[in-house]
C-alpha cells in the first residue's frame, strides 16, 4: 500500500471513529438514563426507539443562529468551540484498537502525547469563559480551570505508575505488557485515573463548571447552534477518550479470548462497558459541591495516585 | 467527605445509590405512550359532561347549583294536545344548553343535582381548543359526549337496593305488603338491626317526599302512593 493511500485510510478511520462512537454513546445515555428513571427516552426520531434523536439534534443545531454576544471578544469566542473538539481527534489518534499496530499512529511517547494533548482542554474552557463577558460564564470557566488544573495531578500520577509498571510510554507496549493480575495490582491507580479522568471531562458528579441550577450553563452559557452543538460532541468524545484511556491502560486493551483477530472488539466492548459506567454515574450522584471536589482531588486521589507509584516502584525494583 | 463519623462504611451510600438506578433500569418503565396509546382511566372519570336531551324537563336545577355559573339554558313552552283529555298539557321544550367548559371546574354538583339523569360523566378528555371561546359546548355537541358515556357499574351486592328496585317492588306486593327495606336484603342484614327496619321504613317515605319536592311536575310514581 502506498504511504499516501496508508494515510488517508487511517485519517478516514479515525475521523469516522471520531464522528459515530459520541453519537453511539449519546444515544445510549439517553436511553441509559431513561431507563434508570423508569422512563423510555427518545421514542419518535427514527420510527424505531428514537435511534435518529441524535442526529435529528445536529439538524436542529444547524439550522440555529450562530450568536455571539455585542461585548464578546468574538475571535476567541468563535475559536474556543474547535479548541475544545480538536484535542480529542487527536487522541484518538494514538489510541491502540487492536494489536499488530492496529492504531492508527503509534506513538513512542504516546501516554505523555495523549496527557499533554488532554491538558489543552482547559485552554477551551478559559477561552470560552473570558471571550463570552457573562458573569456565569466566567465563574464556570474559573471553576473549570481550578478543577481542570487540580484534577490533572492525579491523572498523571495515575497513569505514571501504569507506565512505570509496563516499562514504556508506549500505549501499544504498555497492552502489550499488561497482565491480567495488574487488574488488582493496578486497581487504585486505576480509580483514580477513572476518577480523575470524569473530572478532566467535566461529566456529572464533577461538573461543577456546568452546574445549569447555579451557574445557566457555565462557560457554555453564551453559545448557540453549531458552536453550542461541539461544546455537546466535545463532551461525548471526552467520554470515548476516557473510556478508552482506562480501558488501554488499567484494563488491558486487546487482551481477551481470540485477541489475534479479536482484539479490535475486546477494545471496543471495555470502551463502552466503561462507558455505561460513566452514565450510570451520571444518573446516581449528584453533583459535588466545589469545595468538596478540591478536597477530593488533594486529600483523596493525590495522596492515593502517590501511594500507587511507590508501590509500583517498589514492585518494579525488587521484581 | 469528612463528616461521615456516624456512617457504618465508607462508601456504602454510593453503592446503594448505585444499587437502585441498577435496579430501575432492569424493571419496566411507567411511562405512557399517550397519544399512541389510549391511557387506561380509572371509572367514573370525569372528563367531559354529556347531555341526554330527551331527559331534561329545563328545571334549571343544574343551572342555579353550578358554583361558577356555566351552564346556560333557554326554554320555551309547548301545548300539547292529548286526545280525550279535558283541557291541553303543556310541556318545557329546551331551546339552549350550554356548558362552558373553560369556566367549568369539574365538581359534578349539576350532574349530581340533576334529578333525572340527563347530566352524566363521560371521561373522554381530549377536547382542547386554540380559541377559547370554542370551549363553550352547545346542545348537540353535549348530546354527541352521550355516546361516550360508559354503563354505570354494577350494583354493590352488599349494598342498599336502588329506589327504583324498591319500588317497583312494593309495587309488585300491592298494598300495605312489607316494605323494601324489610324484603330486600334479608341474607345481608346484621341480626342486631332488627329494629332499625321499622325506622328505616319510616324514612323511605320522607325522602320520597322530599325529592317529590325537588322535582315539579314529575313523579308519576310517587304520586300513586
């Protein structure tokens, strides 16, 4: 295959990935939480179970007028939508679906490229905050940057010990390495990047620069239409992008009965098992008040996230 | 957080809380797909109110006892010659009856005051307007609702007989026969009330009585006694 062609195909891929699996898990939120409510959900898009709710959404978001508020700063105020959407397809750019290089760009340093592309996530929602010169909008975004900022300690220290107990920063190397007892060796680092990873994607309980009963709707207050509909898809994707970092790192990616030829769905089904996970979280709790969401971040998941490192230090040394 | 001194395990209310939206996704939904699916009303639900035309005798007792006055009615009168009788009859003929529904606020108090069952519940609902002016229901369109009207329920077996059984009962006996509440429910009557009969056969009367008041020119059958 030329390189051109090799290319291409796996942009398309990605970019189709990147396209269908937020709708794929939208739709089962609604449908999760509905039924977790005793309700049915969308029922009439689509003729069958409101499986088109989705797409009938985006149509209705197209057809929207674009607002931007007079005191805006519009530049920042257009772009904010796409920074917080970009850093998300590029993610899934490294991230490894099956094994054999099935990924479609294997990146030596890929957990540190995946972590430093999740932290520009917090540049969208200051942008977006500031640009929109609404008082709820500010306080969502500050709100958003302190959690962002705080939450970004535990990931890393989480998703530190992983790669120190696989050897490599490689995402398909540390597949490669896991075992199935790391599940249990693992399992508090894994927590807390779970944990830590909700917060980053600001999904209930920790989506306090949202919180539409104090704040309208936080930084996202002032957009409308299309640019409203990508805060929206930005979020789905961030569901996608944690489920599938907790999946390739704690969970063992590929691994699983006939992961030769298998590997690709083993992926796939611990993606959205984890998925379910984070809706059905969604639907539990409610959400943190601020003050409790710093205590947990530095008196519960920092101190734990350390913790697992010098366990899988010391495990690593003396093995 | 941290005030959780008097909680047993850490974390236990998180689990449960999880427990429980498990469990609901697992049962069926209570949700009703109205439009698609006609609901499934309790009896004697009041919906709309229907007009039997051929019962009204324009008493105007419904209209007096509406709380809010909704219920219009016009009327005129009408000779009517009966053959080999002395002198003409004369009759009310019912002009106008309208009920307006965005006045109305659903006590039944006219269906229940009205003396000859011409108001009944029916409990179709669905008759909103875009004008509400269109609210007020005209004679044929309450005398439509009458196709609507379910049967009345069953009678309560344990329960007194109607007025009308009792009558047409004593009736039956002829003079000076035993009176309903004495013959109708034997079987279910306590063995201690066996003196109250007597008193209840002595308030039959009265209230017939009373209702023959309630009812001008009416009670062919009250009359008899």
């Amino acid at each position: 295959m030329p390189i051109w062609l090799d290319l291409i195909v796996r942009v398309v891929a990605v970019v189709a990935a990147f396209l269908v699996l937020p709708l794929v898990v939208g739709q089962a939120e609604h449908k999760v939480m509905a039924h977790m409510q005793g309700r049915l959900g969308p029922m009439y898009a689509g003729a069958f179970h409101g499986w088109a709710q989705l797409v009938a959404d985006g149509v209705k978001f197209v057809q929207k007028e674009d607002v931007a508020p007079g005191e805006a700063d519009r530049r920042v105020f257009r772009l904010a939508p796409i920074v917080a959407l970009f850093p998300y397809l590029l993610v899934l750019l490294a991230i490894p679906l099956g094994p054999n290089g099935l990924v479609a760009q294997g990146l030596d340093v890929g957990l540190f490229f995946v972590l430093a592309v999740l932290g520009v996530g917090v540049l969208a929602v200051l942008m977006s905050a500031w640009a929109s010169a609404n008082k709820y909008s500010l306080l969502g975004g500050l709100r958003g940057a302190a959690q962002l900022l705080g939450y970004e300690l535990p990931l890393v220290l989480a998703a530190a010990s992983v790669a120190m107990a696989a050897g490599t920063l490689s995402l398909p190397g540390i597949v490669e390495a896991w075992r199935p007892w790391w599940l249990l060796w693992q399992a508090p680092a894994a927590i807390v990047f779970f944990v830590a990873g909700l917060a980053e994607i600001r999904r209930p309980p920790f989506d306090m620069p949202i919180a539409d009963s104090e704040l309208v709707f936080g930084y996202m207050t002032e957009y409308t239409g299309l640019r409203f509909a990508f805060f929206l898809l930005a979020e789905y994707v961030g569901i996608i992008v944690i489920a599938a970092l907790t999946t390739v790192l704690f969970l063992g990616g590929w691994h699983g009965p006939f992961a030769d030829q298998l590997g690709w769905l083993w992926t796939l089904v611990k993606i959205f098992a984890v998925s379910f996970v984070i809706i059905w979280l969604r639907v539990s709790f409610p959400r943190l008040r601020e003050d409790q969401l710093q205590r947990l971040c530095w008196l519960v998941l920092v101190p734990l996230a350390l913790a697992q490192l010098v366990l899988t230090a010391a495990v690593r040394v003396l093995t | 957080m941290s005030d959780d001194g008097e909680r047993s395990t850490p974390g236990k209310g998180l689990v449960q809380g999880l427990a429980v939206t498990l469990k609901t996704m697992t049962q069926r939904t209570t949700t009703q797909q109205y439009p698609d699916v006609e609901p499934e009303l309790p009896p004697r639900s009041r919906g709309v109110i229907a007009l039997l035309e051929e019962n009204c005798t324009v008493c105007m007792l419904c209209a007096r006892e509406c709380p809010d006055w909704c219920i219009y009615i016009d009327s005129h009168k009408e000779e009517v010659v009966v053959p080999g009788a002395a002198r003409s009859r004369q009759r009310n003929v019912l002009d106008r009856f309208d009920i307006d529904f965005s006045l109305c606020m659903y006590c039944g108090i006219c269906i229940e005051v009205c003396p000859f069952d011409a108001l009944h519940w029916t409990p179709e609902f669905e008759y909103a307007e875009t004008d509400v002016l269109d609210l007020l229901h005209s004679k044929d369109r309450l005398g439509d609702w009458m196709r609507t009207v379910p049967p009345p329920p069953a009678h309560d077996v344990l329960g007194e007989p109607s007025k009308e059984e009792a009558t047409a009962a004593r009736k039956a006996a002829g003079p000076g026969a035993a009176t309903a509440a004495k013959t109708a429910r034997p079987a279910a009557r306590r063995p201690a009330a066996a003196a109250p009969p007597a008193k209840a056969a002595g308030e039959e009367p009265a209230k017939a009585a009373g209702d023959e008041q309630a009812k001008p020119g009416s009670g062919e059958a009250e009359r008899e006694r």
